[in-house]
C-alpha cells in the first residue's frame, strides 16, 4: 500500500498576516516508509523545498510594485502576469528541450 508525506509550514509576514506553504509527496512505496533514514531524508526536502518556495516569493514581493493606490494594483497585476508568463515560457521551452 503506498502512503503520502506532507508537510506545512506558516510563515509571518508582519501585522498579524501569515503566508503558509504545503508539501505533499504522495504514493510513496511502503518499503521506502519503513526505511526511517529514507523518510527523514524525504521529510527534509518537503522543508527544504517550502524553504525555497518562500524564499521565491519574498523576491517576487519585493520586486513587486508596491500598491499605495488603487491605480498601482494594474501596475503590480500587470508584473505578476508578465513573471507568469515568462515562467510559463521558460517552463515549456524546458519540456520541449526533454522530448
């Protein structure tokens, strides 16, 4: 029977507002569950991954136009869809390069 690893953590962003990060590793073999060297190694790259993840995102906030205005949420909409779609760009070019 295969199992499932998760992991959460929050994280504070000040003024009582918190950003939280899941990690989940699903069908994972039950011979590798039973190897507790294996599991704490999988355990530690769901943390190093939520690790990067927020790192990640607190370069895109700072990078981020900020929004004092209601006018600069077009400014700081139109920097997440330009990131979004540079990302997806790179992400396909990435996967045609695989096949």
């Amino acid at each position: 029977m295969n199992k499932t690893l998760s992991v959460e953590r929050i994280f504070s962003l000040g003024d009582y507002q918190n950003i939280k990060f899941t990690d989940s590793i699903t069908e994972i073999p039950e011979a590798v569950l039973l190897n507790s060297d294996a599991v704490k190694l999988l355990r530690y790259l769901q943390l190093i991954d939520i690790e990067w993840a927020y790192t990640h995102y607190t370069n895109l906030r700072l990078r981020m136009p900020k929004i004092l205005k209601p006018e600069d949420v077009e400014a700081a909409l139109a920097f997440v869809e330009e990131e979004r779609t540079k990302t997806f760009e790179q992400l396909l070019a990435t996967i045609q390069n695989k096949e």
